[in-house]
C-alpha cells in the first residue's frame, strides 16, 4: 500500500516544524514533502506526485496563491487538494483564492486540532483517510491536549525537560515571570498599537518597540494568559495610508510589566518568522518614520 504524502509549503521554519509535528503526530505512516517557497515547490511537484498541499500565501519568489493557480493548470494536479494556511482572512483575499481554485483554509494562528480536522477533510474527500485511519492506534486520530505543540515541535519532543524553565498556561503567573526592566509608568502608551491574534482568541497590544526581528508587546492581563513558544499573529496598522501587516511568529518570551506579583499588564517579546520582502519593506519604513521607533537589541 503506497503511503499518503503531503507537501508543506511555507518560508517560515517555524510554522513548517509546527504542521509536520501536527502531522506525524496525528497520521501516523503519512510521507511529508516540505518546500521553502512556491518556487521550490513547484520543481518538488514536477518530480514528486503527492495527495494533499498544505501551502502558506505569502513567500518570497512565488506567493501560495501563484502556487495555487500554477497547480490548477496542470493536468496531474488539478484535482489535488490545495490547503491555503494563511493569516489573509480579509473577504478579498478568501474570494480570491476561491477564483483560483483553492480546497480550503486553515487561518493562522492555528491550533493542533484546526490542522487535524481541515488534513482529515480534505484526505477524506480524496478518498485518502481510510487508509492511514486503519493503521493507526485510536487515540492518534482523535483531538487532545495540545496546548505544548509550539515547544515540543522546537524541542524535538522533549518538552518534559524544557519546561520547567519556560511558562504554560498552569505556570505563567507573574511568579514565573520575570518583572520587566524599569517599564514605563503608563502601560497604554507606547510607538503604536496593533492586534495580537493567537489560538485562543485575539488581545489588543500597545507596541513598545519594534526591530526587523521582533516586536516587544504590552497586553492586558486576562485568564486566557498566553504561552512561550506559542504561534502568533501581529496585525498592524499604521501610517498614513492606514497600511495593514500581518506578521507571522511566536513568543520568544512573557513578563509581569510591573515589579509586583498582582501586575494587571503583561510584557511579550513576539519574534517574527516571516522573510517577505514586502513585510520587511513595511517593518522598516514603519521603523524609519518613526512612529514604532524605539531602541532595544533584537539579540537580547
């Protein structure tokens, strides 16, 4: 019996690591194909046929959505399902990617049990599930606790041991946190203010200071506290054109913002895996007016 072989397409490592964890945690047997780009994608795809595409939109040299158009017009791939994972949810982008002929969507950030449920759909329609359902054990095909997937997928699976050292969900009190240094007194002001969206729901943020490499965020402590490592989105707007970016990363790390244990805000350091050129363009002239500009180390 020939395997089930998917392709994961997206620049970021990160992202990839996280769907491949996702995977082969939850599909036992199944073959993994990855790609940096569209570009590389498409020459592994004139070598390679494969059953299900799980591709991010926006990439350097060819975008998921030129990808997407490109596969459509071959004869070997017309009917393969093409899984957009993306953070472009806008009415526009949705209806565009349709036109184009795209499977479905899977919107960052996104949770374990998103992944599986889209993967195991669209195996399903293509008449794939079957297969790899009858070689694995019950509990692998059903959803569990995921909330560690982001530190297992960059710990090779030992988070037992990373753990300790880094804040969960059970642990992330400002006990485990450490203060932030000499924080300014006024939390809400800041460069700027964006949306932070992670797989539970979205926290409004005030930008403290924004390098090419990471953002340092203050949110509003609430009961859903976010996690190190987690997968993330940054929405901003800013600029005179009200121009929109959506930046893709983790939590590179999570403070009290306040040197007390009852500390109502909480300081995030939020690492950005996207290398496309147009957002590094809009990082840095968002940088260069001024309106984010602040100085701290991107290697701290």
């Amino acid at each position: 019996m020939s395997k089930v072989s998917v392709l994961v397409v997206d620049d970021a490592t990160f992202i990839r690591d996280l769907v491949k964890k996702g995977l082969r945690d939850n599909f036992p047997g199944i073959h993994i194909e990855e790609a940096v780009n569209g570009r590389k994608a498409q020459q592994l795809l004139a070598r390679h046929a494969v059953d299900l595409i799980l591709c991010d939109w926006e990439m350097p040299e060819l975008s998921g959505l030129e990808l997407l158009s490109w596969c459509r017009e071959q004869d070997a791939l017309k009917t393969t399902p093409f899984i957009m994972v993306t953070s472009r949810g806008d009415k526009e982008n949705v209806v565009q990617a349709i036109q184009a002929g795209v499977s479905d969507f899977i919107g960052k950030p996104f949770s374990t049990e998103q992944l599986v449920t889209k993967v195991k759909k669209a195996l399903h329609r293509a008449g794939k599930l079957q297969a790899l359902a009858a070689s694995a054990p019950p509990k692998m095909l059903s959803t569990g606790a995921y909330a560690n997937d982001s530190l297992a997928a960059l710990t090779g699976g030992k988070a037992d041991v990373v753990q300790a050292k880094a804040p969960t969900a059970a642990a992330a009190k400002p006990a485990a946190a450490a203060p932030a240094a000499k924080p300014a007194a006024n939390p809400t002001s800041g460069r700027g203010q964006g949306q932070l969206r992670l797989p539970g729901g979205s926290m409004a943020c005030v930008i403290k200071a924004l390098s090419l490499k990471e953002a340092l965020l203050v949110v509003k402590r609430t009961e859903q506290l976010p996690q190190v490592l987690e997968s993330a989105v940054l929405d901003l707007e800013q600029g005179e054109g009200a121009e929109t970016a959506r930046l893709n990363g983790y939590l590179h790390a999570v403070a009290a913002f306040e040197p007390k244990p009852d500390s109502e805000w909480l300081q995030l350091t939020f690492k950005f895996v996207d290398r496309d050129p147009q957002k590094l363009d809009y990082l840095s002239r968002l940088i260069a007016r001024g309106s984010a500009q602040k100085h701290f180390s991107p290697g701290a």
